[in-house]
C-alpha cells in the first residue's frame, strides 16, 4: 500500500511541475511595447484549465502526503 501510494505521490509531483511551468507568466514583452500589463483579464481556454489543474493536482499531492504520514505513524 504504501508503495503505490509513494508512486501516486511521485507522479502527481511531476505532473504539477509540468503543469506549472505550462502556465503562462504576466504579459510578457507587451509591457516594452506600450501595453499596460496591470489590466484585469479573466483566464480562459487552456489557462483556465491549466489553472484548475494546478489547483486539484496540489489537492491531491497534499492528501496523499497526509495519507502515507498516517500509514508510517
């Protein structure tokens, strides 16, 4: 049991660091163009997505982690 769970563990690890680094970051190089890049923009599409995503895979990183320190105690 516990070995399916560090397994679990292990990839939703790399699952979240994918996801994270797939995000992407603030305006990018339209602030040396003139654009303003504090204007509030919604997500949507594949950021909105990515977003959830992240949320639900750090849920799930978090229980099992909590599970197995259970197990081990």
């Amino acid at each position: 049991m516990l070995t399916y769970l560090n397994i679990a563990q292990i990839i939703i690890s790399l699952a979240l660091i994918l996801v994270i680094l797939l995000q992407v970051r603030g305006g990018g190089l339209g602030g040396i163009f003139g654009q303003p890049d504090t204007v509030y923009r919604t997500r949507r599409g594949l950021e909105k997505i990515l977003f959830q995503l992240t949320i639900v895979l750090v849920v799930l990183f978090i229980t099992i982690a909590i599970i197995t320190l259970r197990i081990n105690f």
